[in-house]
C-alpha cells in the first residue's frame, strides 16, 4: 500500500510482568519466542504495522536477563527489546498485589529502550492490567501518545487498580477493541470517560495460511481418507477455552472411529486435562501435547480436517479460529465474546454459531455438518473469503493506520 509521511515508531507490550509468564505454560524459551514463534496478536500487529510503513519494536521484560538486551524476530524482522525485571510475589490482598505490580515494572529500562528507539508512540496488549497503569504513567512523562487493545481481559483485580484504571484511560488517545460485548462493556463501566474507541480486528497472513489438497495432507500425516476430521488448536486452558465442553460435546455426537477429534496444544492445564480425556474413555480424541511453533503442520492438519470447532468462554479476538477459516475450514463457535463479531452473518461468515455451556449444541452442528458434505464447502469457502477481506494483514494494516494517524494528530 502507499502510505503519506507519517510513519512511526510504535512499542508494541505484550501481557506479563515477564514474558515467561506467557512462555511457561506452553512449554517454550526466550530463544522459541525469538526463532520459532509467529502470528497471534503480538506478531500478526507487528506485520500489519509494518505493512503501513511503521516501524515497530516489542517491548517485554524477563526475569532471565540483568540487562536491557535486543534481538531481530526471525519471522517479521522485527526488534525485541528485554528489560531485566523479577516476577512480582503475591500479595496478602488484591490491592496489595496490584501495588507490588506497578512497583516492580521496570520503568527506567523502558524508558531508556523507548528513547534509544526514538519511539513514536506506545500500544500495550490489554487495558484492564497493571502494566497499562504503568504505562500511561511513562507516556505522560514522555510525552509519547498511548494506545490499548483489547484480548480478552476485561476485569478490573482490585479496588486499587479501579481508581488507577479511572486516570489511565483519560490519558489513553485511542483502545482497539473488536468485541462488540466489550464495547458495550466498557461505556457502562467507564460512562464519564470519553473513550475514543477502534473495531479492528487481528490480523492474519492469509496469503500463508491457505489449504493444500485434503488428500495429500491426510497421506502425509497418516491419516485414512474416509474419516470424518475434526480440530481444534491452543492453549490448554480448561475453563477459558472450554475445553470439557468440547469433550463433553464429543461425547454426545461420536464413539465411531471413522470420526476423530484432533487437539493440538499444551499449557498450564495440561496434566488437569489428560485426567479428562482418561475418564472420558474416548478413544477417538487425540491430544498433540505439545505447544507446536510449526506452522507447516498447523496448516496440515487445518487442511486434512472437515471441521473446526471451538467451545471457548472467555475469548478476546482469537487467531485460531481465523487460521482455520482460512484453510477452507467450516468454524463451530461458541458465542463467547469476540467469536460472533468473527462470525457477524453467521453460515454467510463462515461459521456456526452456539451457545456457550451446550455441548449438546455442539454436538447437533457437528451431525448437521457431517450430514451434508455439501454444506460444509460452503460455508468453508464462505469463512475463506470473510478471513480475506476482513482479517488479513494488509486490511488491518491499513486500518490500523488510519486510526493511529487520525487520532495521534
């Protein structure tokens, strides 16, 4: 795309204290981060922004390191500032905690990593989060403008960061919210706040992600041509991804073996979970447990599948869903925030919608889908087109600049 003279330097803060708050649970290094990982919000932001002729960094801090350290991602090319932090101990209340947060934020070494990269302007994931706090602090003092998106943290952890969060968000030029239930959200709770507020989604390479034919995927993974696929890909969080829905929802629909459920994924619920599918005696789910940063094989199994389900209760603007729309793939979704703002024309957009908590539901689209191979092409290709216009990265990026150039006027 041409662009006009306005490109900037945008810090990019992921969630954490430290990054390996992120890391740990799936299983991966710093090095992973650096080398191997892609996509998500994080680095599907960074393409776009590059895309529309800014220049980002990320910026995080780690417990590992003693001094401010930078590296290239491999995947985007784009810096990685670390600044040397300690993980904050709980305290013996909410608030208690929330003010070991903000004290232990490494604001000088970000503050000289955000002069040393002669930053424009400041976006951090999440706005209901300490870091934010401390953020908008630095950005006064800088005189730098701050932004905010949203991904799925919508909940104010104590009394103390209620008052915080109140002086934050007046100072905040701009939040990147997709949900339409955390828009809503966010007028009741912030009412006297003049919220200058973006519907952007996250961005996905869609010129990537494309499927490559069914039959030679399912060859080359094993798998036999006749069978009915269904996949899910993640983070092993139970109660957040709804994990237990989906083997509940399995449950009811299949105990066939020409049909199999496919969950690729590790996390911090990942001993809980092997506990599930060993007392649910199903022997046609199969667990790749492993955090995978491969995403060849994502994209093997994505197009050897017939389906695609997720049964998640708390969602902000999920990736995964959207990398299976763009494999062709037929989307079962569950109405957790985020989702029908994916899927806003429903079969049209690429996907089934049902209610949260009703593995029966699930189940029933799943037989309705299995039934009609017809219908599943299209909406398939319905979800390609929607990924296409909507989530991809030259048309976030190109949303993107507008609303960083508008409002940081």
């Amino acid at each position: 795309m041409t662009v006009d003279q306005t490109s900037k330097v945008i810090a990019l803060f992921p969630w954490g204290d430290v990054i390996e708050e992120f890391l740990e649970p799936i299983g991966l290094e710093f090095q992973d981060f650096v080398g191997r990982m892609t996509g998500g919000w994080l680095f599907g932001y960074a393409a776009a922004l590059s895309f529309a002729g800014h220049k980002p960094i990320i910026v995080c801090a780690s417990e590992r390191v003693n001094k401010i350290e930078c590296y290239e991602h491999s995947g985007t090319g784009t810096p990685i500032w670390i600044a040397p932090a300690r993980r904050p101990r709980q305290g013996h209340s909410p608030a208690a905690y929330s003010l070991r947060r903000w004290s232990q934020t490494p604001l000088s070494a970000f503050r000289e990593i955000l002069c040393r990269s002669r930053c424009d302007l400041l976006l951090a994931q999440e706005y209901e989060y300490t870091r934010f706090d401390a953020l908008a602090w630095l950005a006064r003092g800088l005189k730098l403008p701050l932004y905010a998106t949203f991904q799925g943290g919508d909940r104010t952890l104590s009394w103390i960061e209620a008052a915080a969060r109140q002086l934050s968000l007046r100072t905040c030029r701009g939040l990147i919210v997709a949900s339409a239930a955390e828009r809503e959200r966010l007028a009741k709770a912030y009412p006297l706040i003049a919220l200058d507020i973006a519907n952007i989604p996250n961005p996905l390479n869609t010129r990537e992600w494309q499927a490559i034919d069914r039959g030679e995927a399912r060859a080359n993974l094993g798998l036999p041509q006749d069978c009915f696929i269904v996949v899910n890909h993640g983070r092993i969080d139970i109660r957040r991804k709804g994990l237990d829905v989906l083997l509940g929802a399995w449950t009811r629909f299949s105990d066939d073996p020409s049909t199999q459920l496919v969950i690729i994924g590790s996390g911090q619920d990942s001993a809980t979970f092997a506990g599930l599918l060993r007392e649910s005696g199903l022997s046609n789910v199969h667990w790749l447990s492993s955090y995978t940063t491969d995403r060849t094989l994502i994209r093997r199994w994505l197009s050897a599948a017939d389906v695609y389900v997720t049964a998640s209760r708390v969602e902000g603007m999920p990736v995964a869903p959207l990398e299976a729309m763009a494999c062709g793939l037929p989307v079962i979704a569950s109405d957790a925030q985020g989702l029908p703002d994916i899927f806003a024309d429903g079969e049209a957009s690429g996907g089934l919608m049902v209610r949260q908590e009703r593995p029966e539901d699930i189940a029933q689209a799943l037989a309705e889908l299995r039934a009609d191979e017809p219908l599943r092409a299209q909406i398939g290709a319905a979800a390609r087109r929607r990924v296409t216009e909507k989530f991809s990265i030259e048309a976030v990026g190109a949303a993107l600049h507008a609303f960083l150039r508008v409002t940081g006027r």
